[in-house]
DNA sequence: GGGAGCA
DNA sequence: TGCTCCCAACGCTGT
DNA sequence: ACAGCG
C-alpha cells in the first residue's frame, strides 16, 4: 500500500462511489446523506491547511473562510490530519446548493471573496477520516474509522447532523443504521440522495467502488417530446401552460441503447418540421423524466429518462402537474390539495407545495425562533385571497400526535420545534405564526422587540427614521440591537435578552425611557398617544405591546397579505430610504439567504444581560431621584 | 383544513 | 349527504 | 365600568 504524505507533492484522487438505482439494504451497510457540493480532501499538518479537489485543484485560497476556522481549533494532538468530505453551501441538515458553492468557486476578486466568506460561509461537511496523528487509516474498515469521526467530532465539538445555523464551518455527517429513516430525511429535507457505504471497507484511492452506493433523490415529470437535436441527440421536453407549449428542458441520457434507438426513428419519421440543428414534432410522445431539481425556471438539473409512458396524453403533461412534481414530501407528511393557490401575486400564483417549500428552504433559520415558544398561528383555509381567517392555539383533536404540547391558562398550546411540525401547520394553512416574548414556562421575556408600524405605507419612512434613531441609541450605550421587517408595512427591532433574568418590569423600564426620549426628539414624527384620532400622521410607538401574554410576528413567518410578505431579518446597512418592503416576500427570502444569508445567525450568540443591567440600575437612580 | 353537530 | 359553525381572548389606559 | 387600542 502506498503512504500519502501530507504537504507532499501526490495528489490525493479521492475514493468514488458507484451509481445504483436502489440502495443495498442489510446490516453491512450504513447510510448517509449525499450532499450536492465539491467532493474534497482536507489536509492539515502543523503550518498549512489545504483542501484538494477531485481534480486536484487547490481550493483553500478560493474558501479562505475554511482555514481560518481550521486555524482556531486545537488540532495539535491530531496532526497530520486528512479527512474526506464535502465542501458545500448547506441550506439545511439534509441539503446543499451546488449552484451556490460553484459561483463561489468562480469568484477570484479577494474583496468579495472576504465578504462572501463572512456572510455566507461555505462548510466542509466531513465523512470520512484518512490520517490522524500522520496513521494512515485507509486500510481500517469503515465502522472504524466512522468511530474515530465521531469521537474527533466529539473533542472539537464539531456539530452532527449538519447545521447552517450553527457557526462552526466543519461540521459531521450523520451515519444512519436504517436505510429507510436516511431516505426519509433526504426526501423531507428536499435533499440530493444518500451514500450506502459497506461497514467492513477500506478507503481506497481514486477508485470507483460498489462498497460506496450513491442513490439520488429523483423527481419524476410527466412531459411530451417536442424536437431532437441532431448534433448532441437531446430531445426536448415540454408540458402545456394552458394551451400553450411550454418548454420545461431536454434529456439525453437514462435511455438505453435499444429505446434510444426507437426513440430517435419515431421522431424522425413523425416529423412535422426539420431544419439544420432540429427534427420537430407535434406533442405525440410522452416520457417521464428523472431530475434532481429545476433552475432558471425551465432547465432540468441531471435529468435521465425514466419510462415511456404509452398510455398518457400530451393533454394530461400540464404546468401545474410540472410545478408539483418538483416537490417531494415523505409519505409520512400527509399533504391535502397540493395545488391550491394561497396568494395571487401580480397574476403568479403561488400554491401550497411552493409555500411548503419556502417552509423547508427557511426551515434552518425560522424554527429556532418558534422553538419552545407558546404558539399563536393564523390559519387562512382559502388562501390570503380569501376573508376567512381565524386564529388558532390551541391543539385540534386531529393534530398529530408527534406534536409537542404546552398547558397554560387552559390552552393546550401546539410548540413548532421540528421541521415535521411546521410542514404539518403549513399543510393546515396556518400562514403567520406568532409567539410571546418568553419560553414556554417562563415568566421573564429573552429578548425585547420594539414594533414600529407608521400609520400608512406612505410614512414608512417614519419607521425607518425611527430605526435608526433607536440604533443610535442602541450603539451608544453598547447593547446589540437586530432589525426586521413585519412583513407587512413596518419595522420591528429585536433586542436579545439571557434568558429568564430581567422581569416585563423591568424590560417596560426601558422601552418607555426609549419611548420617551423619541417622542421629545421628534415630536413631529412619533407619537405615544393611545387614540388614533390625535395621532394624525405621526408613528405610534406601541412599546406597551411588550408584555407578557403579547404576541409578535416571528423572523421568517410569512404574512396573509396580497403581497406574500415575510418578516425579514435586515442588516443595519440595508435600512434607509430605499428600503422597499414589497422586496421582501416569499418568493425572495430563500435567495435572499443564499445571497446575504441570515442577518439574525448572531442572535443567540450576543450577550446584552452586563449591559443591559448597567442600563436598568441607571434608569432605576433616575426614577428614584425624580 | 378538518371535525362536529345537525337536518 | 351536505350545510354551518368553530377554531383567541389580554392588558393597558384615558374617560 | 367601559371604550379604544393593538
């Protein structure tokens, strides 16, 4: 056996796994999630860290972002370190985006680099351990060495199952012991396939092996055949958009010999039309096509022939059936009229299955806001577009038992802490979700939010003045402030509090100094009065609504309005007069993340409690003084 | 969206 | 079988 | 006590 050593000049070819169809199933294999990023080797030893690609190609100059959190951990006892993994932009624990990792391979200007390694980390998601110490473990079997990750990951406290929200840039796969569980996480998370991996094998270099199994995650469409290029022996694919031909992408490979063959004679010789590039024909031919995902709206990501399918109609191969089929949910998440349109934006409808995956893509971000939090939601069962709206906390007798529950004041509240659970509430067309200031139990609030609603969209410019007038403030007396939209016309500021220590009482002290303090700056602009009447056009400061039993809108929800708005966390730099707030919808904030990721992923990572209590002691001496 | 109660 | 109804409810404040 | 506000 040959020894690589690390900071030499060999180039590590990575071990390969073979593609099958299905995934072996017995006690000899362990199953893992297949991430879609650049497959990668990490070597570290006492002065470089390098990450290699399958090709060979340097990659830690292009992800500097790795090193330097490769940089902070205390690997000394390690070294020689080699490790096999994945480097990805994660979107949940089960998914990553290849377009987005890819772009940022592309990027060459180091300012954007730095900036896109600041905001938007890329993740090295480890599976498999080669060296430890400068030992060769490659001829240990794989339960061994899954052994040692996970006793690795353990020490440097590494997460496991991947998390976007979690800071750490190398983070651990999770291996399952049951094949179906791992397939059923990969298809609620939306997920690219799994990895079967045989537990008695070694690594071995560079070579395509049957002892790794890579099965996708396919989305199957119904489709009808509409040209074939002659140089490169695509056919293209469409569907009807009422009644027109619709082109959703095209398809080469997945058929065999045989099928190709009969393929290409039927179109030949049912041509309607043939020019230098293309035969033409008629919708006459359906086929179902695999694909792992759709972009740019009518291009298909790996797509493969699947089945003829004789006995269909090109009427039957419609937009709305494409536009479904994208979408994948395990068995185990119930999903009634998958097509039901819930807004109506600028005549684009969006239905149910694209709000439960903007449920999905947020999942990472949004569900750590609902977690342990007595729930209120707003359930609309026709849609926004419809006046039927009502409330909802407490726990219908049809709600799955999986749901965890909370009594308070006779109210058996429903809590959201999984992903499972909120596909459930946004199959029940729960569209805004709501919570209090405090957990589950608690009586004193984690964090203050401070709602600024001007009296009209024309003086939103009245809530981002105010914004940054309580930033300034914020600023000068050190506390770490976070800003969002409501999703509907106005701002909200979020300021964390530690947990259960500071009482509304107190919380109440602060947010009527602040109160007090705007309104005698700006007497013109805000206003604390209670009737709407004497307001006129000023921003009411309604900081009596942060009190216990209150309820706010959370970062992440979506809004019942025309617009499909969604509460956005922002960046400070991003509030001034060109914010708009209709830019801020369900259709944008997945992007919006991937671009900019998660303006709030330091929330829980801020500590206001010294600062804050040196504020309240301060605020205390001046009441008592007056 | 989905159950219950009711005709 | 189809229809209608239900699905929250608190606290603060000015008069 | 009650209306008006969120």
């Amino acid at each position: 056996m040959s020894i690589t050593y690390c900071g030499g000049t060999n180039k590590m070819k990575p071990m390969l796994p073979t593609y099958y169809p299905e995934a072996p199933k017995s006690t000899d294999w362990r199953y893992e999630v297949k991430y879609d990023g650049f497959r990668a080797i990490l070597t570290i030893d006492a002065h470089t860290v390098k990450i290699t690609s399958r090709n060979g190609k340097e990659l830690s100059s292009l992800f500097p972002e790795i090193s330097t959190f490769i940089n902070d951990l205390d690997l000394k006892s390690f070294l020689p370190l080699q490790l096999d993994g994945e480097l990805v932009w994660l979107t949940n624990e089960a998914k990553a985006d290849f377009f987005e990792v890819q772009w940022r391979g592309r990027l060459r200007k180091q300012s954007l680099i730095s900036e896109k390694a600041n905001f938007t980390p890329c993740r090295f998601i480890v599976f498999d351990l080669l060296r430890i110490n400068g030992n060769d473990l490659t001829t240990n079997s794989m339960s061994e060495r899954r052994k040692m990750i996970k006793n690795l990951g353990e020490i440097l406290e590494l997460p496991m199952p991947p998390n976007p929200n979690d800071k750490a840039l190398i983070q651990l796969i999770e291996s399952y012991v049951d094949l179906d569980k791992a397939i059923n996480k990969v298809i609620l998370l939306d997920g690219e396939g799994i990895v079967a991996k045989e537990i008695q094998s070694t690594w071995q270099e560079g070579k395509r092996s049957t002892s790794w199994i890579k099965v996708k995650n396919w989305r199957a469409v119904s489709c009808f055949i509409t040209a074939l290029n002659k140089e490169n022996g695509y056919v293209s694919l469409a569907v009807y958009k009422g009644n027109e031909i619709t082109k959703i992408g095209s398809v080469k490979n997945g058929l065999s010999a045989h099928d190709k063959s009969i393929l290409h004679e039927l179109i030949k010789q049912n041509a309607s039309e043939e020019d230098e590039q293309f035969f033409y024909i008629h919708p006459s031919i359906c086929i179902e096509v695999q694909f792992l995902h759709v972009y740019e709206e009518n291009e298909l990501r790996e797509p493969q022939f699947s089945q003829w399918l004789l006995q269909t109609s090109p009427n039957e191969c419609t937009w709305e059936k494409f536009v479904i089929s994208q979408f994948t949910f395990p068995d185990s998440i119930q999903i009634s009229s998958r097509d039901k349109p819930l807004w109506i934006i600028d005549d684009k409808q969006v239905i149910k299955v694209e709000y439960l995956q903007y449920l999905r893509e947020v999942s990472a971000f949004f569900l750590p806001f609902l977690k342990d939090k007595l729930l209120t939601t707003i359930r609309y069962p026709h849609g926004s577009m419809d006046n039927e709206k009502f409330f909802q906390k407490n726990k219908p007798d049809y709600a799955p038992a999986s749901i965890k529950t909370f009594w308070d004041e006779g109210i058996e509240y429903m809590l959201c802490n999984d992903i499972e659970t909120l596909l459930w509430f946004g199959n029940q067309l729960a569209l805004e979700f709501h919570t209090p200031f405090q957990k589950a139990g608690k009586v004193k609030p984690d964090e203050i939010v401070l709602d600024l609603d001007p009296p009209s969209i024309e003086f939103f410019s009245l809530a981002i003045k105010a914004a940054l007038e309580i930033k300034k403030v914020m600023d000068s007396l050190n506390i770490q402030a976070f800003v969002k939209t409501s999703g509907n016309k106005g701002l909200q500021i979020h300021i964390p509090l530690p947990e259960d220590i500071f009482s509304y009482q107190e919380t109440r002290m602060f947010t009527d100094f602040l109160g007090h303090y705007l309104i005698s700056s700006y007497p013109d602009d805000f206003t604390m009065e209670r009737l709407k009447k004497n307001r006129q056009n000023r921003l009411y400061l309604d900081f009596v609504q942060h009190s216990e039993g209150k309820t706010i809108i959370v970062p992440y929800s979506p809004r019942g309005n025309p617009f499909a708005g969604v509460a956005t966390p922002l960046y400070w730099e991003e509030v001034g007069e060109r914010l708009q707030l209709k830019d801020f919808t369900i259709e944008t904030v997945p992007n919006r993340i991937k671009r900019l990721g998660c303006a709030f992923k330091d929330y829980r990572h801020v500590n206001n409690g010294p600062t804050f209590l040196e504020v309240l002691s301060f605020l205390k001496q001046k009441k008592t003084n007056s």
